[in-house]
C-alpha cells in the first residue's frame, strides 16, 4: 500500500500547483515573444524609410530599435499599448475627452439608464398586461412568442371525431416533450385553434407553468398565429386547417410519416412515395391500422411520435 508522509504530500501538491501556474505564464511568454516579432517585422519598412528620407546611416540595432518606438507603428509593440493605456488613464483629467475614464463613464451612464428604463417599461407592461384581458390577449402571445425559447405547437381541433387524437394523448406527448429531461425542457406550450377548441386548450392548461402556457384559441386572428407558428420548434396536430397554416409558416422539422397498413383512403405505398421525395424523413407503418390509426391503433401511433 502507497503511503505519503505530511511534509511529501505538501511537497507534492507545491509541486502541482507550479505546474499549473507555469504552463499558463509560459503561453503568456511565448505570445508577448511572438507579439514583439512580429511588431519588428510590420515596423521595419517604415522605421527603414525615415531614416532614408533624413538620409541618415543606420545599422540593425538602429531599425530594431526604432521599430520599438515609431510615433505610429502599423503594430504597437506591448510596452507602447501598455504606455498608451497608463497615459490615457492617468495622463488626463477624468472630464477630459480624451481620458479613457471619461469615455467609461459614458458607456457606464448609458447602460445603467438602458436598463432602468427597460426595467421601466417591462414592469409597466407586465403590470398592464396582468390588469387588463384586452392587453394580455393582443400582446402577450407576441412578446412570448419573440422570446429565444423552444415552442411546442399544438392543435388538437378538427372538423370530425374520426380525425381527432384524443386530448389526454396530446397532453401526455406535450409533458414528455416539455418535461426538464425531455428534449424541449425550459420551452413553452402553444395551444391553437378557433373559439370551439377553448375547451381543449383548458385541458391542457396543467401541463406546464401559467407563464409558460400561451393559449391562441381565445380569439386570436390568423395574422397572430401565423407569426407565432413561424417561432415555434415543433408542431403536432390533427388534419385541420391550423396544420396548413403551419406547413404554411414552414416549420422545418423533420418529417414522420405513419402510415396504416390497411389504409384504404391513404395507401401505405403512396405515403412511401411521398416521404421518399423529402429529406429528412422517416416512415413508420403501424401493422392492421386503417386510416382512423388515431382510434385503431394509439399507444403504437404515440411510441411512433417519440421514436
């Protein structure tokens, strides 16, 4: 068995602990080494030029030399910007223009009033928005939807019980989709569709946060869900118009075909053909499903969606 006496084990972390500070400082070295080269080389044609035109001898030493300190070098060597930036610092009044502490307390006034007045305005909007239905249901779905966050859509209208996937169904897609391990965490659920789908949209009101939740089916014009659908990641929905009006924001997202394998009206060998024409696309053919594969065949049309 390995032992280490008290004295070895500080020895040993000393040891590692210059190590880590050496590699670092000697990186630093060989950049500043670097720096000066190349400061020579940029420097050399007009430090040999002045001198020229003074027509006054020179040797190396004299170029290298000047090349250090040229009034205005194509590459400033470290020790003139570190000069230039002590003097501007210290060299002049803070009020004066030409302080560099002058121009940070510019550029610090302007952010710090930015932000309050940002923080302003989004207080006093927030506080609008909570306080008055009109507001909350013209602007929040647009400033939610301008947020860089994933946007789950989903539709769960349409026109006839044989083309609707039961809620429960979307609900449960939804929260795996949104869950913090899924792989839309941290995202928002857009619920779409006209007034007859507010019941809908009610049941899945519970499947993330109020603010995470934006509801399109209380009277939201065409307009509105279009420009949010163009933001959304992911949509899901029933044959309805809602799915043409997204297929119409262009929502690209890799395409899954599900096909039944007694689907009289849609045949499995059409689907195929069509899927074979789209990149990015998968076909899965759920065995002895018709066309209602929603009804006939739900659990193996829900693991189809999350494969």
């Amino acid at each position: 068995m390995f032992t280490m006496s008290r004295s070895g084990l500080v020895a040993f972390s000393w040891a590692m602990a210059t190590e880590a500070s050496v590699v670092p400082g000697a990186i630093v070295a060989v950049l500043i080494v670097v720096w000066y080269v190349a400061a020579i080389f940029m420097n050399l044609s007009l430090v040999r030029g002045a001198f020229e035109r003074e027509e006054t001898p020179y040797t190396i030493a004299d170029l290298i030399s000047g090349t250090m300190s040229a009034e205005r070098p194509l590459l400033p060597a470290p020790h003139q910007l570190l000069a230039a930036f002590l003097d501007s610092v210290f060299g002049y009044a803070p009020t004066a223009p030409r302080s560099l502490v002058f121009h940070s307390m510019v550029t610090l006034s302007a952010t710090l009033f930015g932000f309050v007045l940002g923080a302003l305005l989004g207080v006093g909007l927030a506080l609008l928005i909570v306080h008055s239905r009109v507001l909350e249901k013209s602007l929040l779905p647009w400033i939610i939807c301008s947020q860089m966050v994933p946007i789950l859509a989903l539709a769960p209208g349409a026109n006839w019980l044989g083309k609707t996937w039961p809620i429960e169904r979307f609900s449960r897609v939804a929260m795996r989709l949104l869950d913090p391990e899924g792989p839309m965490k941290g995202g928002r659920l857009m619920v779409l569709g006209g007034p007859e789908e507010q019941k809908l949209a009610k049941g899945l009101r519970d499947v993330v946060m109020r603010s995470q939740f934006i509801n399109l089916t209380e009277g939201a014009d065409l307009l509105t869900a279009y420009a949010c659908l163009k933001r959304a990641r992911l949509f899901i929905g029933n044959d309805s118009g809602t799915m043409h009006l997204a297929a119409a924001a262009g929502i690209t997202v890799p395409a899954t075909f599900i096909l039944g394998e007694r689907d009289m009206m849609t045949p499995a060998k059409a689907g195929k053909a069509l899927a074979a024409a789209l990149p990015n696309s998968r076909t899965v053919v759920l065995p002895g499903a018709g066309h209602m594969m929603m009804t006939e065949r739900p659990d193996e049309l829900l693991a189809a969606l999350q494969g």
